[in-house]
C-alpha cells in the first residue's frame, strides 16, 4: 500500500452539470491553468465546467516510480475545496475572479 497523508494543494477540478466529480493533483497553478486549458478544448463545456483550486485540502496517496511508470500523486479524497458547496455554478463567479485567479 503506498503512504497518504493529507496536504493543501492545487488541483484542477471537474464539475459535471454542478456536481464536482473528478480532480487532478498539480504541481502548481501554471500547470493547473494548462491542463483546464487543454481539457476546455476536448470537453463539451456546456455540461462540464473546470475550474483551478489553489488551496484544496486533500487526502493523497503518493505512488512511486516503478519502471517506466513515473511516480506521482494521486487524490484520493477532497477534504475542502474553497467552493460553496458541490455544486458549482459558473455563472455565480463575479467577474474578475476565475480566468484571471484560477480560483
């Protein structure tokens, strides 16, 4: 079993019709914004919203290089994620927060 512990991290999560149901562990902002960009471009946005979180409490497990497989962490479980709830509604962001912030 690989350890876990619980950490504050950026991550990009995936809302789908307001429910957040996947996120991604990233290095760091410049990252998250990249990856959002990239899966903004292959996803249908009417349905599905992504958004950066900068201060994601999280339990993560960490995995270790094994051969050619590259070592990394995985999100096991958002603790806290600075939403207001689940949900998330992307015509409640005020502007000048979101594109800019990432948050």
């Amino acid at each position: 079993m690989n350890p876990t512990e619980i950490i504050i991290c950026v991550a990009l999560c995936m809302f789908l019709e307001g429910q957040l149901v996947e996120h991604t562990y990233k290095s760091s902002m410049a990252d998250c914004l990249k990856a959002k960009r990239q899966a903004e471009r292959n996803i249908q946005p009417e349905r599905v919203q992504f958004k950066c979180g900068p201060n994601v409490k999280a339990k993560v497990e960490y995995i270790e290089e094994k051969g050619q497989t590259q070592g990394r962490i995985r999100i096991i479980e958002v603790l806290k994620h600075g939403y207001d709830s689940d949900n998330y509604d992307a015509s409640a962001t005020p502007r000048g927060e979101g594109d800019s912030s990432g948050y």
